[in-house]
C-alpha cells in the first residue's frame, strides 16, 4: 500500500539494505521493520489482515522489541480504532484513536497538505539534530493520543497534530520523512541509528493496550 | 504554519520534456531525470510531472521514464498524464509517485474520482482542470490536453470533483499556459473560493511578482510554474524568497 518505492529509496541513500515484502516470514530477518502507506485505514488494515501480518508485526514488534517505524497510515495503523469512514479497530498498540482534522470551520482546507513545521520535544529520538524542522504532509485525519507524552513532535493546523509518537521501540510520524529531503533523511537515520534495549516488562504499551481492550 | 509550495511542473512529450504556450507550440527543454536531480538539489517543495499527450495518443503513462526520474526524487512526486484506470495509479505509486494527476479521464468517467479516492485515499488524487476565458468571470473547461471543449464551467466542476473525492486541484489557464504574462488571477480566484480543498495555480508565471499575487488576489494554496524556471534566471529559491517578502510563509 502506498508508495513503498519511495520509503525503500530513502532507506538505501543513507545506506541501509531494503526488502520491500508483505510475507510474514520475512519479518524473521528484519533488524528493524518500517510500515508506510498512504490511503484509506479500512483498506490498510484489511491489507495486514488479509496478508496475515497482524500476529507476526504484534510478535516481532511487541515481544522482540525490534525497532519500528510507522509512517502516516502506518501511524494511524497503530491506533485502537480509527473513526475514518465508519468505525474500524486498528492495531491498538498505542493508546490513541485517528479521528477526522476538523479545522474547515478556522478556514483551513483539508487534506492537511504540504510542508508544515514540526516543534520537537527533548526528549524525542527521531527528531534529534535535523537540519530543519519542515516535513511533507498529506493527511485528513490525525492520530489522537490519551497519553500526550508519548506525542515527541507537534505541528500546529488550526489544532495540535501529533507529528511524532514515540513509545519505547515503536516510532511513528504522520508526515513523510521519505518525502521531507535532508530532515527527512536525518530523521530516518535517527531510527536506523537509534539503539536500545527493549525487554518485554509489565509497563509495555501492549500490556496497557489490552487493558482498554484493543485487540 | 503551513508553507505555500512552490512547484515546478514539468511537461514530458514523447519523453522528453517540453515547454509549451498555449496549449501548442512544443520546445524541447531537456531530459526528465536530469531535470528532476536538477530540482531535488534545490530542495522543490514538490514536482508535477504531465505526459500530456498520453491520452492524444491513447495509451497510459509512460512507466520506464516516471520511475527513472522517480530515483532522483526526494521530494513528493504528482504524475499525470494517461491515467485511465485504478491499475494506472497503483502502477505509477508503486515506482515512486505520491500523487496522481486526472484530467480526462475524471471529466469523461466522474466516478473514477471516487474509486481512486476510495482506494488510495483523497490525498492522492489531484483532479487537473485545464480552463479558458470566455469573457469576464466566464471560463470553459478543456479536456484531451486543450483539444476538446466541454461546455463545463471549471467552479461547477471543481466542486463537483471535491464532492466526489478529489484532494487537490490543479487549475491551468490554458491562455496563460506558457506566455509568462501572469496567472489568471481572476480564474483562481473563482474556483479557490469555490472549494475547500486546495488549488494549484498554473499557467503564466513570468515575473517574481506573479507567484505572491496568485495566493493574495487568487487564494491559491500553491504555485505551480515551468517557463519561468527554465528560461529566467529564477529558482523556486529566488521565488521563495519574494513570497516570503510578500508576507507568504514558505519553506526556505
């Protein structure tokens, strides 16, 4: 789904080795696991469905703790539940719900499209020592967070979009930082770069998942 | 802040891009890979690509040429040109576009809008409307690369593919198209406050000054220019900086 050409090509100029798949066994050897895509949530989620992907992502993401990096869709994915023509569950590993950007009544037209300045927080890892704060965004819906801290990059439109959620191993931006040129670039070797340990303890974000739910 | 983008548009006939006036008068201006290594050293905001005789000649888009300029894009790509079916754009997506560019095929077949929408999300789907003055505040809506007149109104069918799903709309003065005499500010204006989603003014930059007036007298949300890239000594930087003079927040 999406432009995966794009995500793959961003990866390679700052050196890493790609393999675009949708086969469940090639999360196996994955060092770290990207899910881009842009589109409607139903199809999104139908498509990890359908493809199997669901129980193996929740296992190596979840419980190997490998690093991942979701991308616009691939953010919203994450959320418990998505309100984006109907209601649909997402993935539910952060505590958060994609609703509609409603600022047409400020004036501002929707999709949120173009170049939009990201204010980071300190304390995030994706948005550590970009040459500029511009990133590329195409979207009309937003991910709503419970938990605001785990928000580690705003962007103002009419309302305060989470540009960057950030929980432990699991990374996600709403703009595209294959499309943002060099911020973009470095945000992308920020991941790559980024080392941690991840064992699977009680305070978990799929342990607080399951609390209120999600599947 | 949302930026206003700034994007360079380039016109590929027969595989090489072209500059043309009007709606005719073809000149060669260079190789597209070129052209679009060329535009990401600059840092663009983003880039149109239009094969726009694709449907003149009935075939879809050019596949090998979109995803050879594709490789030098890091900026987001809209191509057009061909697009017929909902296999042309997961095709073009697949190889490195962002967004897809309808024209013909939107206004002859409406619901296609709708499928695209559907299926690859609003976002993608950038309707082009191709316009020609009639006399003051009248304009008519061309189809088939500026060969076929429709009789349509570009606001009425601007609203109606916003209604149907469009994102984006690529509004192009077809007697402004290459002259560099400035958009049609009256057009933009027209259609911008007709829509909620946004509008790309194209068609007749040829001054610094052009680019400010079409966001304060059209409303546009973007800029969309080629002529004066390829032919003045200005970059989408020297524009950038003019808007941002011109109290326009850009990305610089």
């Amino acid at each position: 789904m999406g432009n995966l050409r794009s995500v793959a090509k961003g990866f390679e100029a700052i050196g890493c080795e790609v393999c675009v798949s949708s086969r469940p066994q090639d999360l196996e050897q994955a060092e770290r696991i990207v899910l881009p895509g842009d589109g409607a949530f139903a199809t999104g989620i139908e498509n990890l469905h359908r493809l199997g992907l669901i129980e193996p992502l929740r296992h190596h993401v979840i419980h190997e703790g490998k690093p991942f990096l979701g991308i616009c869709l691939g953010m919203q994915l994450l959320a418990r539940k998505s309100w984006e023509q109907g209601e649909w569950m997402g993935l539910g590993w952060i505590d958060a719900e994609v609703k509609p950007l409603d600022v047409r009544v400020q004036g501002l037209r929707v999709p949120h499209m173009g170049w939009n300045e990201v204010a980071p927080t300190a304390s995030s890892v994706l948005l550590r020592d970009l040459p500029s704060r511009g990133f590329y965004f195409v979207h009309g819906y937003h991910v709503v967070c419970s938990n605001e801290a785990v928000v580690k990059g705003t962007c103002a439109y009419g309302v305060s979009i989470a540009a960057v959620v950030e929980v432990r191993n699991i990374f996600s931006t709403q703009f595209h930082p294959e499309k943002s040129q060099r911020a973009g670039m470095q945000l992308l070797r920020n991941f790559v770069n980024h080392q941690a340990e991840y064992a699977e303890d009680p305070n978990h974000p799929h342990l607080a998942a399951e609390k209120f739910g999600a599947r | 802040m949302l930026k206003t983008r700034i994007i360079p548009t380039l016109l590929l006939r027969n595989s090489v891009l072209v500059k043309s006036i009007r709606f005719q008068t073809y000149r060669p201006t260079g190789m597209p890979r070129q052209a679009a290594r060329v535009y990401n050293a600059r840092e663009v905001d983003e880039m149109v690509i239009l094969d726009i005789e694709a449907r003149l000649q009935a075939r879809g888009p050019m596949l090998e040429v979109i995803a050879d300029l594709a490789e030098e894009c890091f900026m987001p790509l809209a191509v057009g040109g061909g697009i017929r079916t909902i296999e042309h754009i997961r095709e073009v997506m697949k190889i490195g576009a962002d967004k897809v560019v309808i024209n013909t095929e939107a206004f002859e077949r409406p619901l296609f809008i709708s499928e695209a929408a559907r299926m690859f999300g609003s976002q993608c789907v950038v309707v082009s409307i191709d316009a020609k003055r009639l006399g003051p505040a009248r304009y008519e809506v061309y189809t088939h690369c500026g060969r076929r007149v429709t009789g349509t109104d570009p606001v009425t069918w601007a609203q109606r593919a916003e209604t149907l799903g469009a994102g984006e709309i690529l509004l192009t003065s077809i007697d402004s198209d290459g002259t560099m005499q400035g958009y049609d500010l009256e057009l933009v204006r027209l259609v911008a406050d007709a829509v909620k989603i946004p509008v790309i003014a194209s068609g007749g930059a040829g001054r610094l000054s052009d680019f400010a007036d079409a966001v304060w007298q059209g409303r546009a949300s973007a800029v969309a220019a080629a002529s004066i890239f390829q032919f003045t000594q200005v970059t989408p930087n020297s524009v950038k900086m003019a808007m941002r003079d011109a109290g326009i927040d850009v990305r610089l």
